[in-house]
C-alpha cells in the first residue's frame, strides 16, 4: 500500500516515524513546505520534518503550491493509494482529493468540531476547556469538516501551556493514527459526520495576537498566558516598550484599574485586571534578556512602581 505523508509542523514528526514501517504500508513520498528564511541573516531552513525524512532516505517533495497542475501531476505520478496529513499548511483541492483510492485524511490536534483551523491547541487552553486531543478524519474541501473516523483525547493539566500540550499531543498522534489505519486499509473506516452547530474556528496567529487586554478577567488573562506560550507570546505596552510575560502567573484577588501596578514586591509583580489580579514572575523587554521579577526590579524599580499602568 502506497502512503504519502503531507505534512510540516514540528507536531507531525513523532507520526512520520509511526508511518515508516508500519504492516502493510510503502512511505511513498512526504510532502512539505518549502524551505524558508529565517533567523536575522535571512537564511533558509527546511522544516524540521524534512530532515527526518531525509535520514530515512525517502523522497520529499516541496511544491509552493499543491494545487499547480505540475504540482497535482508529480503527485499522480507517484499513485498513492493513501495521502495521510497532519500540519501542512496547505489546503488540499478536489484536484489531489480524488487521486488516492483510499482517500485523503487528516491529524487535527483537536476534539472536532471543536477548535477548527490552525491554532487549535492554543484555543483550547484559552477557552478552558477540560480535554482536547487527535482526531483523525476523512479530508473534506471546506478547512476541517470532513467525517471524523475516530478522535483520543487527553485532559488539559493545570498549569498546561501551548508548548507543553502541543508535546503531548504530539505523542498522542501516533497512536490515534495507528489505530485508524487498519479499518483505512481494509475498507471499513467510519465515516461520523461533524455535528456543525458545535464548529468553533481559529485562525493563524501573529504576534499582534499577543497583546494583553486589561480589561478582561484574570483568570481569562492567564489562560492566555499559558495557551500563547511559547507562540506568539503575549505582552504589555510600557513606556513605549513592548513587555513580554511569561507563564506561570498567579491569580489573585486584588482589584484595582486595568493594567494598574499595585505591587512590585519580592519575586513578584501585581497587576490589576478588569476583576481580579496576576502576580508575574518573568518578564522581557523586546530585545533584552529575559528575568525573573526579582532581577528586572532590582534595575526598574523606580519605572514599576505601584500606580502605573501597563497598557
């Protein structure tokens, strides 16, 4: 059975090695992002994936777009009974949809059809919600709707960020695959339709989604703490800097104007929200070293002092 896997995030590489040797399946092919630049030289590097797949000596494909007919073409020409994506970055056109006998399914890092798009771990963390995990699911052409073929789930952990979840589901992953594979391969997959009523949606994030609003709750503003950590982070405008937070952070019951400082004490900073406060711990300013609050106090003492306000 002939299996190309398209995928680029670093979520997708504990399934890449799931797929290589499995009973009964060929790793045909892995299709991935092009390599980008990055860093402050502008140089370019290759998703992560890529690597792996090269130490395993299978072939990758790189296309900017999938759905260019060369592209589509390629793809044929390589017959693939099944196309299995995780992470891609790119939507998948009736074009490629039809190719596969088997079809085409997809590893979304969230409890469908709860948490749509591509930021699905950092939704659930900021939502509250108690558990998430993989759903594996036949690819349909509208972003994440197709029929769900079975999903595992884990519960969200105190103090969970969107780092370490995006970790555990990673590892989770594997599994959920590996159990949907054998009911791929012999006909017989359920195909559950998604409950549409239910549908949330995210999109991608930026940086600018980072930006702390005071006036929201504290226990709303710490859970995004934690689901944006360690992307894109969230931070506080101060005297004209960017501040970054960083979990973990605590809630507490003082009350005061949104942003206000009520406290720079010891190994904390108290900040109002619109009900409640957070005691931060670590803080940055853009462009200089992260530290605990007891060391940036030591040289800012004066600047975060109780009664101003982050912004």
């Amino acid at each position: 059975m002939r299996v190309i896997y398209m995928a680029t995030g670093d979520i997708a590489i504990p399934s890449l090695h799931r797929l290589i040797g499995f009973p009964g399946l060929h790793l045909t092919a892995v299709y991935t992002q092009p390599d980008r630049p990055s860093g402050r030289k502008l140089e370019l590097h290759p998703p992560a994936i890529k690597t792996h797949a090269q130490a395993a000596d299978i072939p990758i494909f790189q296309p900017e777009h999938l759905s260019d007919p060369h592209a589509v073409a390629q793809l044929q020409d390589l017959r693939p009974d099944l196309i299995v994506v995780m992470a891609y970055g790119q939507i998948l056109r009736r074009s490629v949809l039809k190719l596969p006998p088997l079809g085409c399914i997809n590893l979304h890092a969230s409890l469908l059809p709860r948490h749509r798009g591509a930021s699905p771990i950092q939704a659930a963390i900021r939502a509250g919600d108690p558990e998430t995990g993989i759903t594996v699911m036949h690819v349909a052409p509208a972003l994440d709707s197709g029929d769900i073929i079975l999903a595992k789930s884990i519960p969200i952990l105190p103090g969970e960020t969107g780092g370490s979840l995006h970790d555990r589901l990673a590892e989770l992953a594997p599994d959920a695959l590996a159990e949907a594979l054998p009911s791929l391969l012999n006909g017989t997959a359920p195909r559950t339709p998604q409950d549409e009523r239910r549908a949330t949606y995210l999109g991608k994030l930026s940086r600018e989604d980072g930006a702390l609003d005071w006036t929201r709750p504290a226990d709303e503003i710490e859970r995004w703490i934690r689901a944006f950590d360690p992307w894109p982070g969230t931070s506080a405008t101060w005297q004209g800097h960017k501040l970054k937070l960083f979990p973990p952070v605590t809630i507490l019951p003082d009350c005061g104007r949104p942003g206000e400082i009520l406290r720079a004490e010891g190994d904390r900073l108290v900040v109002a929200c619109g009900t409640g406060s957070l005691a931060l711990h670590e803080l940055q300013i853009e462009g200089r070293k992260r530290l605990d609050v007891r060391a940036f106090l030591a040289g800012q003492r004066d600047a975060l002092r109780p009664g101003l306000q982050f912004l």
